[in-house]
C-alpha cells in the first residue's frame, strides 16, 4: 500500500497555528482512517500529544521537509461526514473565522476532544473461528461495555478496527460515542422476567399461596416483559424489597438500562392531516414537481400572509420526504417558537423527530445529536444551529419566519443560516423552502433575479379575514389630554374583549418598568459604569440593571451631579405596562411574557399552556409573542408603541418596523371570531406604519427597495463590519486609524474617487463602550465582484496582521453582511 498523508486540524486557537498540518499515514491505519475521524498525534518541537481531525486524506504532497506521524487512530467511524466538513471549510472562507472556530457548529455537542467511543457486547453466544474476533468477543465477555482505547491497549490486535467493524455489521457488538467527561450516559433501574423461556404456572408455583403482592406483581411484569423499576413502583404501588425478593427467588432480575434524555416531558396529543385548500395545494405540488424532477430549481420562498397555513404544507412536504427516506431539518428563528412548532410535528410524525435548541441541557442536546447521527430519526425541528444536524440523506431544509434576525449568529463563525442552507442543499442535492409573511428585503429581491422561486398563499386558511387594524395618534390623544400609555380607543376595546370572555396581546419591544432614570433639574442620565449605556429600572427588584453587562446598582434618590431630588424614571418598559394593565383592569387574569419572565426552564411553555387554555385574559410581550402563536380566542391586539425599533440608527429600522408590527397584529383572529389591533404611534406618515397597518408587503418593498440602492445597501452591496475594541482608549482609535488606511488605500485604487462611499469610519461605535471596552466601527461597502479580494485583504491586515500593526490587548471583530450596524 502506498503511503498516504493527513491533512490535520489540531485544536489550538493561536492565530498563527490556524491551518492544516500534514502528517504521515503509516500502512497500519492506513486502511481504516477516514476523513472525519480523531486521531492522535506529535505537536512541536517538544512532540507534545495531542488530538486533532482529518480534514483531508491525498495521495501526494508538496512538503519536502520532514513529516511525523500519525500516532493512533480514535475512532471506528468518522464523527463528522465529508459533506459537513466541506461546508466547515466554506464557513472558514465565507465568514473569515478559524478552521477551529468554523468546525465547532459541526462537531458532536461540548468538547470534541472529550468524547469517547464505546464497546457494547449484543450477542454473548456468538462463536467464530476467527482468532482475532474470538479475542475480541472473550474480553467483551468480561467487560460488556468498554472504552474503545482501552480495548485497543489491553488486546494490542493489529488492524483491530478492520474485526471490530466487521463485528459491528455483523450486530455482535455495539460502537457508540458519549461525553463521558461532562454528560453520563443516564441509566435507570429496569426489571424484567430472569428468562423468556418462563411458564406462568412455575411463577405461581414458585412464590406459593400467601405471598398475594409478589404474585400480583410478577403477573404484571410477566404481561408487560419489561419496565422500569420507577414505574412499577407506582403502577403497583409497592416497595423495592418486594421486588428484590421476587429476584432472589430467581423470578425477576434487576438490571440497569441506558435511557436517553428526551427534551419533551409531556405528552403530545396527535396532530391530525389536514386538507389543503387550492392555493395550498398549488404551492406544495409546485415544490413536489421540483423534487420529483430533480431540477435545478430547488430554492423556494412561501410569501403567505399570516395564518395562510405555511405550517401544514410544510408538514406535508415533510411526509412527502419519510415516503422517499428522506431526512428533513425545520428551523425555527429562537427557543420561543419551538413549543408549539414541537407540538405540530411530534403531534404528526412521533418518534421521528429529534429536538435541538439552545435551552436543552448539554445531556439532552448530545442525546438528540446521537439519535440524528445514528439515523434513528428522520426529521429535526430546532433554532439556528439544527441547520448543522448530522442527517446522512438529507432532502430537505425548512426556515420558518425567515426573515428573523436571529437566524445570524452574533459569534464566531457568524453564519447566516440561509446562506449555511443554501450551500448544504447544494452539498446534498437537497430542497430549500423559506417561509414567511414579511420577507428580509434580500430574499424577496433574490425572487425578482429569479434565484429563488417565489410562491404566494394571499387568504388565511378558511377565508377568514385579516383583523382590522386601527391606526392611533398619539400625539393627537395628548392634546386631547390623554396622557396615558393606553389610547381611548384601546382601552375601550379591552373592556368590549374581555366582556365578550376573549382573549388580548399587549405588545411593546422593551422590557423592564421603565428606559431611564434622569434628573430633571441638570439632565444626569443613569448609566452602567462599564458600558456607558443608560440602564433600565426595574421596579420589581427596585434596581438599575444594565441590558449589556447585567450589572445592577441601586436606585439614586438624590443626583450624583447636582443634588436634586428631582431624579426620576422616565419612559416605559412590559414590567410598567404590567403593573397599569392590573390596575385598570383589575379583574383580568394578566400575565408578562419577556426575557425577564421566561428565565427558569419551561416557564415560556407554561405561559403558553395557560394561555392556550384560557386561563389568561391579557398576555404582555415584547417581540417574543409577535410571530408564531396561534391562539384562537385572541380577538385584539394592541401595539403600544410601534415606533419603538423606527427610531434606531439603522438602515434596517423601517423594515424590522414593518416586520414586527405586521407579524404582532398576525396574532389576531386566527380562530373563528374576527379580530381587531389597535396600532398607538407618535408616527403615523411614516411609509413603514402605514403598509404595517395594511399588511401590504409589496408597497412597503417597493418603497424601501430604491433608498437601499441609492445609498448603498444590501441588496445591492456587501457590507463588512471590523469592530475594533479594547480598554484603552487611545490604542483602539489609533489601531482603527491604520486599518481605515490601508483598507481606504486599496477601496480609493477600486472606486476611485467614489472610494468615499464605500467606506464609512473610522468612528466610535453607536454603542461607544460596552463591558469596559471601547468600541470603533470601520464599514466597508463592497459590490460582488469584489467581495472576494476583500476579504482576502481583511483577513491579512486584521486576522493574520501581515502589516505588523500594534494589536496587543486589543480584538477585532468582523461580521459580513451584518443583521445591525448598531
């Protein structure tokens, strides 16, 4: 066999070291390594041992220099496809991170380093002639489960991968993988019959005439085979030490069984098929054709209107996809849609579908992982990084509310998911369908260049009509001296919904009692010390807390500056909209549903359930109740201030305005009963505020798409963000001046003497100082054709640092095509 070479990834996170080192595969592992799998090898100088992953496996090589080689290999079957890593490598290169940083999203749950193969006897009868397997199947005798290094080490078995493979295909043994170092496989007491082969007739003998408790229940395990000892305990109502007689008299035995942590602890009722109306059926038969014919258009964009019913053509294109053994993966934008998105699929499909979202504790997530990985379900429904699920047959990537922000990561590797999907249907010959009723700007105009297809549902399921949205002014209430938060409108139709025994959603995109404290005499503002940022108080804690740094102080009652009393909150956040709803409406049952509400585990869903079972008349939220939630009985929704995200230093301001608005005002009249919003504004000309309030789409795009291309915005340039920060001042603003030069030099040769609008900076941050840090922002605006060489050039002068630029105690952060500029 020739000599082959590995191309290794070793987990190190210094700049420098951020590449592939070549290492010989010696003939003994040659045939059994694969790229994807862990091995073992010398590091430096001093040939340190350390860990690493094969990214590629070639034939020839360039280097002349001395190579070392592979020590050992860790694994029997790679952890991470060849497709995967592909589409690490292209996150590498597309998000300008490290290969290191870049894996992580793909890699098992935790530390790759950490995770450990396991040997699992199955059959103990198993005879073989073969020497080798014989060794194996006698010490696994012993054992039963083993460590797979430490087998290798006991046995010392030349090629041993090669038999324990072999006996793997044969189902002799079991190889799996775990985090043993921080996730225990959990087990639980199990019981069942000491064998099959038991009558019923040698039971009863056997424990006689007067022990009527035992004989109940071995009767019960004898009809059920086998339980948990925690369930018969219940079920029976008995104690351990019956239980342990009945296997002293060899009845029974007690024994330990591995159980995965399933995140869903209730019961899921089943969600039935529904019929598809034409429109529907229109638009799932279009992306039927698609699969059908294996054509090259297989990104789709649903643009339905809100309850148009994308969920359950979604959940039939999934069905489509189990007929063809096809995997699928459902994304949602955040942990607050999973619940109810859960309830639809599991409520549909069952033991098919795996869970991965961020509020699953490291053993519930690394179990679900296992499951994927294993090919023991066929469907995930998760937030952002399910789109990494290890399905080996992928056919198709759902992306719900597609237009969500938080479908970009704010770390590194800060993907876009879209974009991630996109480049994995393409490695999988898979189909992409986007859904939502208010598009990014960018989807929607990728469907006018004909990337995506565009699909439209303009009626709710049923006919049922869009609510009625009434648009407030609130600066007319004040001259008509209403100086309350609620209009007279609003609150005359929460008396009109609550008599009528329906159901209201209070929306406001801030949370807390109230923005900021100020004096009113010298005009002090309170801020966080360490981020130079206002803080919110909070009147149920009576504190200040900063929303950047979670640093809380007390409430000043005198200020700092100038000693007058006259320091007071100002502004209005969810916990002070709470508190004026109680005492207006002292007879409803209200409830907050926030960031600061729904901290503990399970506490979104509980407010959910009660909602859902009418047990709540007036739910409070920030954006977390705008999109998703279907309540039937939810006949009003009032929008306390819809001006809140318009009035942000951002070029996407109007078009979250306009999202959020439209997808809040969705939550009403989704059942029988018509619906209304009550829309409060200081803005009410604003173009954003006037199609929000029509849920007119196509208005609001072609009024927002000529000002992003008169100045300069996506989609019709690329933006690069390279944030600069550090604690000292002076270091930061000078090391963001020499960047701003030598990027400024190159964008002048490109653009000549437009280079001034490609460039924007070097500035302090909006947010100028947050956690200690000060903050300069450089923005680069690069069109396609460029976009590549750019990245090449951040990359040298602000990753590698080839112009030796002083960078000592300072970091960089840099987001291509950000969500915000802010």
């Amino acid at each position: 066999m020739s000599i082959k070479y590995g191309k290794v990834i070793v987990d190190n996170r210094a700049s420098k070291l951020d590449r592939l080192f070549t290492y010989i595969i010696d003939e003994s592992i040659g045939n059994i390594i694969e790229e994807g799998m862990r091995v073992i090898v010398p590091f430096g100088r001093g040939n340190k041992i350390v860990k690493g992953i094969v990214i590629h496996i070639e034939e020839e090589i360039e280097e002349n220099y001395n190579l070392k080689s592979i020590i050992d290999v860790l694994d029997d079957k790679p952890i991470v496809s060849k497709k995967l890593l592909e589409l690490g490598i292209w996150m590498k290169n597309e998000y300008l991170c490290s290969y290191i940083e870049a894996l992580q999203p793909i890699l098992p749950p935790g530390d790759y380093k950490k995770v450990y193969s396991f040997v699992n006897i199955i059959d103990k009868k198993y005879k073989t002639s073969c020497i080798e397997e014989k060794n194996i199947m006698e010490y696994l005798l012993k054992e039963e489960i083993v460590l797979l290094e430490k087998l290798k080490k006991d046995l010392n078995i030349r090629n041993i991968n090669k038999y324990l493979n072999d006996l793997e295909e044969k189902k002799k043994i079991e190889i799996t993988i775990d985090v043993t170092t921080t996730v225990k496989k959990k087990k639980e007491k199990w019981v069942r019959l000491k064998s099959k082969d038991l009558q019923w007739e040698y039971i009863d003998s056997i424990i006689g005439n007067r022990a009527h408790r035992q004989r109940a229940i071995a009767e019960y395990i004898y009809n059920k085979k086998e339980m948990a000892v925690t369930q018969i305990l219940e079920k029976m109502g008995t104690t351990l030490s019956t239980l342990r007689n009945l296997e002293k008299k060899n009845i029974i035995v007690i024994f330990d069984k591995e159980v995965h942590r399933e995140p869903i602890k209730r019961i899921i009722p089943r969600y039935r098929k529904h019929i598809l109306n034409p429109m529907q059926e229109k638009v799932f038969n279009r992306i039927v054709k698609a699969i059908d014919n294996k054509s090259n258009e297989n990104k789709f964009l649903i643009h339905g209107i809100t309850g148009s019913g994308k969920t359950e053509i979604y959940l039939q294109l999934v069905e489509e996809m189990l007929s063809k053994n096809k995997d699928s993966i459902i994304l949602v934008p955040e942990i607050s849609l999973t619940p109810q998105t859960i309830d639809r699929f599991v409520g549909r499909f069952g033991d098919e579908v795996a869970i991965l979202h961020s509020r699953l504790s490291q053993g519930e997530r690394f179990d679900q992982w296992r499951k994927i990985k294993e090919g023991k379900v066929k469907i995930v429904v998760g937030a952002r990084s399910a789109i990494f699920a290890p399905f080996k047959n992928l056919g198709l990537i759902i992306i719900d509310e597609e237009h969500e922000s938080t479908y970009k990561s704010s770390q590194n590797p800060k993907y876009n998911t879209i974009e991630v999907a996109a480049k994995r249907t393409e490695l999988d010959s898979a189909i992409l369908v986007l859904g939502t009723a208010t598009p990014s700007i960018e989807t929607y105009y990728k469907t006018s260049k004909k990337e995506i297809v565009l699909l439209e549902l303009t009626d709710r399921v049923n006919r049922r009509k869009l609510p009625k949205v009434l648009l407030v002014d609130m600066r007319k209430e004040l001259e008509d001296g209403n100086k309350s938060v609620f209009s007279r409108a609003l609150y005359e139709e929460i008396i009109n919904t609550l008599n009528s025994g329906k159901q209201v959603i209070l929306f406001l995109n801030r949370r807390g009692f109230s923005t900021f404290v100020t004096c009113r005499k010298c005009g002090y503002v309170a801020k966080c010390n360490s981020c130079d940022i206002s803080m919110t108080y909070y009147r149920n804690i009576n504190k200040l807390r900063c929303h950047y740094c979670g640093a809380t102080e007390d409430v000043p009652s005198v200020c700092p500056v100038c000693n007058s009393k006259y320091i007071k909150h100002f502004g209005i956040g969810t916990e002070k909209i709470e508190e004026l709803t109680k005492e207006l409406f002292p007879k409803a049952r209200i409830e907050r549903m926030d960031s600061d509400t729904t901290i503990s585990k399970g506490s979104y869903e509980r407010i959910l359930r009660k909602m859902k079972n009418k047990e709540i008349d007036i739910l409070i939220g920030t954006q977390m109740i705008s999109k998703g939630l279907d309540f039937e009985d939810v006949t009003l929704v009032g929008i306390i201030a819809a001006d809140t995200t318009l009035n942000l230093p951002d070029y996407k301001s109007p078009e979250k305005s306009f999202q959020l608005v439209t997808q809040v005002a969705g939550r009403s009249g989704r059942g029988d009963y018509p619906g209304k919003v009550i829309l409060q504004t200081y803005n009410p000309e604003h173009y954003s505020i006037v199609y929000s309030k029509n849920q007119d789409y196509i208005s609001f795009y072609n009024a927002e798409i000529p000002l992003r291309k008169e100045f300069l915005y996506p989609p019709f340039i690329n933006l690069i963000s390279i944030l600069i920060y550090g604690e000292d001042k002076h270091k930061v603003g000078k090391l963001s001046k020499d960047i701003y030069n030598i990027i400024g030099r190159e964008i002048y040769n490109i653009y000549g003497q437009l280079y001034i609008n490609h460039i924007i900076g070097p500035n302090p941050a909006p947010l100028e100082k947050i956690k200690n840090n000060f903050r300069w922002q450089i923005l680069l605006k690069i069109d396609d054709e460029n976009i590549k060489s750019f990245k090449t050039l951040v990359k040298w002068v602000c990753i590698q640092n080839k112009y030796n630029l002083d960078m000592d105690n300072i970091k960089l952060s840099i987001d291509i095509n950000p969500n915000s500029i802010l």
